[in-house]
C-alpha cells in the first residue's frame, strides 16, 4: 500500500479571477492573485492511498463518502495519472482519498481551492508526477492553482489554448511581509446560493462590465499590485484590493440575472473599514469578499488591536449582526507528510 498526506492553505484573492474562456479547461479570462493564509487555521488536510485490493477509487469528504463520479475530480485524478512515471503496475491501482477542512464549506471561502491543491499535490506524489502542480490543480477549481504555492501568488492567465502556460508561481514567500495579517469576518458559514462556477460563467455571457475589467482594468492593476506587494506598500495593495472586490462584485451585479453574494453586514462592514480608513486619514486596513457574504480584512500586524477593537464596538457579541473572528497571518504553503 503507498499513502501520502498534505495539507494545503486556503487561500483569498487580492486581485480577483471571474471568468473562464475556456470552461473545460478552466482558463481564466485575467491574471490573479492572492495570498495563502495560515495552515495551520485554515486548510484542507488529504490522505491518498493506493492499494491493489482496492476495486475502485473513492472519497470521503469531512468523514462522508462522496461520489467520485464528480467531472472536475474525475479530470485531476485521471491527469494525474496520465502525467505519472510510475511503471511497476502500481499506477493502476485504485485509489481512496479522504479530505477534511477546518472552516465552513462553500462560504465563499475558497474550500474548493484548499481541497485540490491538496489532492492533487498529495496525488502527484502518489503517482510521481514531475510537472506542474499548480497546472493539475487548476483543473479540479481555478483558484486552487493558487493554493499550491504559500505566500503570495500570481496566477498567469496565460496564451496557450490548452492551457500549458496557465500556471501559478509565488511572487514572494510569507516572510517577505511578515507583518502582513488577516482577519476573516465568517458572516455566515451556510452554503452559498450561487456557485463561483456558475456565477462566473453567467458574467461571461451577460456582463459588459466583465469585459472591460478583463481588457482595460486588470492588466494595469496587477502590475501595480505585484509591484505593491514587493516593494511592501501597503496603502496601495489596501486601494487596489479593495477596487478589485468591489470590481468583482460590482460585475456580479452587471451579470443577468444579477448575482448577489453580499448581505447588508457585508456592506457595513466595508462602510466601517471606510469610515475608520478617513478617520485616521491612512489606508489602514482592506476588505475583500469572494463569492459569498464573509469578509476578509487585510492589515498590518501594529493595527490588529485597534481594529479588533472598533469592530467589537460597532459588531458586538450577542447583536443580531454578529460575526465570528477568525485572525491570521500568512504561512509557507503546501505541508507534504514525511511518508
Ligand atoms: C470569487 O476557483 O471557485 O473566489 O474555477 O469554477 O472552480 P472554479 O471557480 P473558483 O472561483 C473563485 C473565484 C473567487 C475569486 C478568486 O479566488 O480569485
């Protein structure tokens, strides 16, 4: 029997994908980025096994078996394979894979992502795959090419139409800003209505707006957010992430029919990082919402406790806006076992 174990970072885009050209291999319509949060609060954790008395290949998710007859999961596992330089008879074996998360399903954030750089790292040194990763993840969930790497990441888009340069690489690692914190504000842990992938799907066939982002928006903007992240200045990564979510979001409702991912406490959420940013007359702290109401705050270390403080004061326990905190900071990436 051959086992191997990883866990993978969630991770939260700064510079947001929305949009596939091409939905069968999951190629985006723009470059991203993001950075991959601490593995040790945040991440989806994957044994694979391979055996031959297995019969058939399995999953189970959080202690459920699932249906392996998923397109997506199918498409990882049978690239993998594919890609795999074993040649003893094991690369025929069947496989089980058991995958647990540690924060909420499908609350926008980012579980999918976490799961299939995970399985597909843990697959890939399973079957001894030498090629790119992040390439394999991306065809489980876009953004989970993202979560292969720690520290902050650059999905290029790419120009091949099968896909070969559409890669992620790490701009920088976590310690490059160590400084660097988040705190997730878990809204509502419930399942999103609208699915990323049909939301997506649904902006590439109605949204104008989408259109302009992708051609005359985003390619300055990631440059400028690169260029931000290495040079360490925060005021212009906190500007650049907050346009780009409200970007995003502003195509979703440009979408037809509109798509909205964001409760009245998402939006009073950002009002108060706003009204605090004026206050203190500095760009102190951004927000940022993937396809679901939760936020993530990204800020400097220094300001964690004044922060925490004025959301406690305007969001506190037992209001029937309550939120729950979740605080940290940015890690190495993918944790393969020693197995
Ligand atoms: C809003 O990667 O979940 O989080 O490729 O269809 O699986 P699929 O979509 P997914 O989309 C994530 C979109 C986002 C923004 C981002 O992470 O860049």
């Amino acid at each position: 029997m051959n086992i191997v174990t990883c866990t993978a970072p969630v991770n939260i885009a700064v510079i947001k994908y929305w949009g596939k050209r091409n939905e069968a291999l999951i190629l985006p319509i723009n470059d991203s980025i993001s950075a991959s949060l601490d593995v040790a609060q945040l991440c989806a954790k994957t044994t694979v096994m391979s055996c031959p008395t297995f019969d058939s290949d399995r999953i189970w998710l959080n202690g459920r078996e699932e249906s392996i007859d998923n397109e997506r999961l199918q498409s990882c596992i049978r690239n993998i394979k594919r890609q795999g330089t074993l040649s003893t008879g094991m690369e025929k074996w069947k496989v089980h894979i058991c995958s647990i998360n540690n924060f909420p399903t499908a609350a926008g954030l980012a579980s999918s992502a976490a799961g299939y750089a995970c399985l597909s790292t843990a697959l890939a040194k399973l079957y001894k795959v030498n090629n790119d990763i992040s390439a394999i993840a991306r065809t489980g969930s876009g953004s989970a090419c993202r979560s292969v790497f720690g520290g902050f990441v650059r999905w290029y888009m790419g120009v091949d139409a099968e896909g070969t340069d559409s890669i992620a690489k790490q701009i920088v690692p976590a310690s490059h800003w160590p400084e660097m914190r988040i705190i997730i504000l878990v809204v509502d842990d419930l399942r999103k209505k609208i699915s990323s992938a049909i939301g997506m799907q649904r902006s590439v066939q109605t949204s104008e707006l989408l259109r302009y982002r992708a051609e005359h928006c985003v390619p300055k903007r990631i440059e400028e957010m690169h260029q931000a992240i290495i040079h360490k200045n925060f005021e212009k990564f906190a500007e650049l992430t907050i346009k780009d979510s409200n970007q995003m979001h502003a195509v979703c409702l440009d979408t037809y029919p509109p798509c909205s991912y964001l409760t009245d406490v998402s939006h009073a959420i950002s009002d108060l990082i706003h009204a605090y940013n004026n206050a203190v007359h500095s760009t102190k702290v951004a927000y940022t919402n993937d396809a679901g109401p939760n936020t993530v705050l990204y800020l400097l270390e220094k300001n964690v406790p004044e922060i925490v403080g004025v959301l406690q004061h305007f969001f506190p326990p037992g209001n029937d806006q309550n939120i729950d905190y979740i605080r940290g900071n940015l890690p190495s990436g993918i944790i393969p076992s020693k197995n």
